[in-house]
C-alpha cells in the first residue's frame, strides 16, 4: 500500500492527544462542508494544518488561548 499525505477527497482519522477521543473528518475542498456527514473545509485552520501530513504525525492548531494537538492515526485515499 502506497503512502497516503492528507490531501482534498481524503478521509483521516484524528486522536486527540489531551484526551484520546477518535474521529473521522473527510477534507473537502468545497466553502460549505457538511459538518453533519464529518466533513471539514480544505481551507479551514485545521484542514490546513493537516495537508501534506502523514499517519503517525501531529496536527498542531494554535487559537488565541487554545492549543489543540492532533495524531493521524489513519488516512482513506479518496
């Protein structure tokens, strides 16, 4: 299996590195994600931070006051 990077189609899985909770996001290149079928925004800060990355590698998102850490655990081609 070739080595996937996060990209626009692909769905990923993040653990959350404070407290472990899973998720599936499926990046989109679309302005309007369906945020109720996990989709996220290519565009958006944290589907940004995630581009280019591979599984095993940290997604790290700095808001004002808030530091969010993110593993990537697992990466669906589209």
């Amino acid at each position: 299996m070739p080595f996937l990077y996060v990209s626009a189609g692909c769905t990923v899985q993040l653990v959350s590195m404070h407290d472990e909770l899973r998720c599936w996001l499926k990046l989109v290149a679309s302005a309007n994600p369906d945020l109720s079928k996990g989709e996220l925004a290519e565009l958006s800060p944290l589907g940004l931070a995630m581009l280019g990355k591979g599984i095993g590698e940290q997604v790290k998102l700095n808001i004002p006051g808030i530091n969010i850490h993110f593993l990537i655990t697992d990466i669906l081609g589209d």
